[in-house]
C-alpha cells in the first residue's frame, strides 16, 4: 500500500509537550515514538525538523482537536497557529490536520487498562495520542486505496 516515498510523521501538540508518531515505510502502522518536552517554539520545531529529516518524513499529520460539538476551541486555534510555523521552518513537507477528537481519553485509557498509573501517563500520553491521530489516518487513506 504505497503512497509515496518516506514515513509520516503523526504530530499532538500542546503547549508544553507534543507527542510524536511514525509510521512504517507502507503508511499502514503507526508507532508511538515519544515525546518533545519544550519551552520555545523554536525549539520544538527544530526538533520536529530534524526528526523528519532522519526518519525521511514524507507527511506530517497534525491532531486538530476539534470540540464533540464540532466547534473550534481555544485549543485547535493554538493548533492552527503552530502549523503555520510548522509550514514556515518545513515548506517541502506537507502537513495536513486529522481530526483527533477522544485520542487523549483513549490513550488515557489504554494505559490504565496497562496499569499506567495516572502520574506516570504524562508523556506516554501524548506519544500514544499521536499514534492514535496517526493510526486513524492512515486506517482512513488506505481504506480509499
């Protein structure tokens, strides 16, 4: 199931850490890679520039997270505005949204169901909501193929 060359890159932005997903090189399984804990835009999007270019990162997927009711809150503002930097520092790598309402309580929930305790969920939290955006992605495209 090819669609192009290079992995994609799942992405759950938040204001001080932003969970990180790969995928394989067939775009069919999306791994939790970790997370980037940062405090300058800056620094997270040179990190994010650097991964992309050791993991030859062909699609970056980026978590809109959208409220239940389908209205954009504060939230998925944030998340706009982080895109057009993330455009701005990587102009040759296209970047689409996913929508990724309930990934966080889901991966809540799959740790607890593996006895992740609530203070040790932080980081594993959002690399596994960024593999959550990114599976329901590639789940999504290659069911079209």
């Amino acid at each position: 199931m090819q669609h192009g060359k290079g992995k994609y890159l799942g992405l759950d932005f938040g204001d001080r850490r932003t969970g990180v997903a790969i995928s394989d090189p067939d775009k069919s399984i999306a791994f939790p890679r970790d997370f980037i804990e940062y405090k300058r835009m800056d620094e997270l999007i040179e990190i994010i520039r650097m991964t992309c270019e050791e993991d030859q990162i062909s699609k970056i997927i980026l978590g809109l997270p959208i409220q239940m009711n389908g209205i954009m809150g504060e939230r998925a503002m944030k998340t706009q505005d982080f895109y057009v930097f993330l455009k701005k520092a990587l102009p040759e790598i296209p970047i689409e949204f996913f929508d990724e309402r309930l990934s966080t309580q889901y991966a809540v929930n799959v740790l607890r169901s593996g006895g992740v305790r609530a203070k040790d969920q932080k980081g594993k939290r959002d690399a596994i909501s960024a593999q959550i955006i990114l599976q329901n992605y590639l789940n999504s495209i290659n069911r079209k193929v």
